[in-house]
C-alpha cells in the first residue's frame, strides 16, 4: 500500500481504487458492508436497490465545477445486498 495515499495518513483506510469504475474491482479485501459513494443524486433507485441503510452523511457544492457536478453528495451506503 503506498505511503502517499492522504486518506492513509489521516487514518482512514485505503481506497480500493484510486480511479475509474469501482464495481468492476469489487471491495478488495474488506467485506464490502460499509461503502462511501459519491453521487449527484442521493435518491437514485440503485443505491437502495444494492444497500439496506443509505444516509446522506455531507453536500458538497462548489461552483467552479462543470454544472452536473457542482452540488454532490457524501453518501453511507451499509448492508450490501448485491455486488
């Protein structure tokens, strides 16, 4: 594991991928239970479908980003149901 990850030296656990499409890699080698997802969108259908417990934990706005990304939402998604 890199030393230079930031969420690492903060003491959060290392991310399973640092870019692209995560569902193809899977949760590495945790058990998948607890995910934080990152959508614009915190009602999307999928994110109920696929966990049991899903809490919009932060929104983050920032004007300088492409419109559809401006306001996006920290989402604590926990009990997978599929993967």
């Amino acid at each position: 594991m890199p030393s230079r990850c930031r969420a690492s030296r903060a003491g959060s656990p290392y991310p399973v991928g640092q870019a692209g499409d995560f569902w193809a890699w899977g949760p590495g080698s945790t058990d998948g239970d607890v995910w934080v997802v990152v959508v614009s969108d915190p009602t999307l259908p999928e994110l109920r479908q696929a966990w049991r417990d899903v809490r919009v934990a932060a929104v983050m706005t920032d004007a300088r980003r492409v419109s559809e990304e401006r306001t996006v939402y920290v989402v604590v998604v926990r009990g997978i149901r599929v993967l």
